[in-house]
C-alpha cells in the first residue's frame, strides 16, 4: 500500500509545477483551516500563549497566516520529491559555506543546530552539494511505516545526505567519520524524556520550556564545533540561509551554554517573523516538571546533568 501511493500519487503530483502545486495547496489551506481546523485549537494555544500580549485580533491574524505558510510549504515539501539538485540549490543557498572550509581542511567535523522553521525539507536537497569537501549528515525520526520510511529516505539521500537515526545517534558518534562532517540536529522538538535533571529548562516564548541536551552533548563529548542555522524565506519558494557560530571550543563552553544559545537564537527568528515556525507542533505539551520551576526562579537558564 505504501508503494502504491508513493509511486501512482506522492510521486506523480511532485512533478507537477510549483505553482499548480500552490494552488493545490491553496485548496488544502481552506479545507484544513476553513473546514476541517486541523490541529486549529493546538496552533491558537501555541501562539496565544506565546504571545500573551496580542489582542485577540492579532492572534486570529497570525493564526491565518501560520497556515497559509503552512500548506505552501507543505506544496514545496511535496515538490523535493521530484525537483533537481540544481534547482533545490538555486531556491535555497547557502549565504556563507566557506566559513566551514577550515574545518575540512584539517579534517574537522561540525554540528549544525536547526529547527522546525522555514522549509527545512528544502534545505537538506539542497545544502549537500554546497559544502565542499564534507559530508551532510542529518539526524533523523524514522516513520513508523517502514515501506514509507524507507521510500522518503532514499528521497534525500539521492542528493549525498546521510541520515542518521535518531535511535542510532550514540553509534554514530562512536565512530570516527571517514571524512569530515557537517552533522545537522534540528533541536527544537520537545523531549521524549522530560526529566527535568535530563533537559535544559530556560524561559522561552513567554514560558518555561524544556530542551533536548543532545547536540551540546555530543559536541562537547567529540569536541565539534557548533553553529545555528538561519532559513529565511526570501520570497515564495525561495530562501536563504546562513550560518552563526555558537562556539568552536566545546569544551570550554560552561554546561547550558550551547543549548541556551540555541533557544535564544531561534527565540529571535520566531519574535522576528512567527509564521514560518511549526506551530502545529505540541511543543509544550507534558508541562512543567515542579523541581524545574523551583530552580528557575532567579535564574534565567538551568543545564540537565550529562557526562562531559
């Protein structure tokens, strides 16, 4: 069934134009907005609580324009199925790829955190091609349909993306690379295990939030140097992005550092322009652990305990 749909419907309307596909997904955005209100109650909350000085207006508006965005990228992501490496680089290029070439230079793999903003299904088409000499690996949640997995997996790595499962993460590490990396985390889904001793609490967007510990952890463990990516769409179906050092001594870095660096980082694209972030996404979705709302008051970040 999985093959059935990928190759008579998934893959076949990918090779419709984009703005035919656009329009699809037009059609969808008043379905799943207008009719159905897909996850409607999730995004509103999101947004409402993030933004808790918005009039109502205001949240209604940016609610409407989270899913008109929403459904456009949903139509791009459909179309990297099909799309060339030549046209996925010319829709999304990298501002500044040589600032990585003295990595690979002297065999020096590195961590690139990004998040759930902008098309990032774009991005891993695209970005392979644009660093030289360096593998693009990128950590990854299987789907539970292993057919479908499988089918979308071969999708991306058709460009030279090695994927990483996130279950397969510590092997990974473990190993020495064959040649350097460029190893990309997208570090802002809320963590399976909210043990507040294993997370990073700090405040963000207006709440007290918890995040995953583990590119800071494996760039200190391997000593790779950290960097945030930022994807801008520049207009429709184009973007852009560009790379931010966080730290290229680990080690040194006190525990929280990275990670708060990362949740301040994407805390400013999202004030800045809130519309291409997944707010469909249950981010807060299993609360507050009480130890956490203790230590943080005072206090504007607390680490989770790992082994350095």
């Amino acid at each position: 069934m999985a093959y059935l749909f990928y190759y008579c419907i998934l893959l076949p309307i990918s090779w419709l134009p984009l703005p035919i596909l656009y329009g699809i997904g037009r059609f969808f955005y008043w379905l799943g907005y207008r009719v159905l209100k897909y996850r409607r109650e999730v995004v509103y909350g999101n947004i409402r609580g993030s933004f808790p000085d918005w009039t109502e207006a205001e949240v209604e508006a940016q609610v409407e324009k989270f899913y008109r965005y929403f459904f456009d990228s949903l139509a791009e992501s459909i179309k990297m199925f099909s799309i060339s490496e030549a046209e996925a680089v010319a829709r999304c290029r990298i501002e500044n790829p040589e600032i990585l070439e003295p990595y690979a230079e002297v065999g020096q793999s590195v961590i690139i955190c990004g998040a759930h903003y902008s098309n990032w299904e774009i991005a891993a088409i695209s970005f392979p091609s644009q660093f030289k000499e360096m593998t693009v690996a990128a950590v990854y949640s299987p789907l539970k349909n292993e057919t479908l997995d499988g089918l979308i997996h071969g999708n991306r790595r058709r460009t030279g993306v090695h994927l990483i499962s996130r279950r397969a993460v510590d092997e990974y590490f473990e190993e020495d690379p064959v040649s350097p990396a460029v190893e990309f985390f997208v570090a802002d889904q809320s963590p399976s295990n909210a043990a507040w001793n294993k997370v990073h609490w700090t405040h963000f967007l207006s709440r007290t939030t918890s995040f995953v510990m583990g590119p800071e952890r494996y760039a200190v463990r391997n000593n790779r140097p950290v960097y945030y990516v930022v994807l801008r769409m520049v207009r429709r179906g184009h973007y852009v992005a560009r790379l931010v050092l966080i730290t290229d001594d680990p080690r040194s870095t006190e525990p929280g550092f990275i990670t708060e660096s990362f949740a301040r980082r994407l805390e400013t694209e999202i004030e800045r322009d809130p519309t291409p972030w997944l707010w469909t996404h249950r981010r807060w979705k299993r609360g507050v652990a009480p130890e956490a709302t203790a230590a943080l008051e005072g206090k504007d970040w607390i680490a989770g305990e790992y082994s350095r």
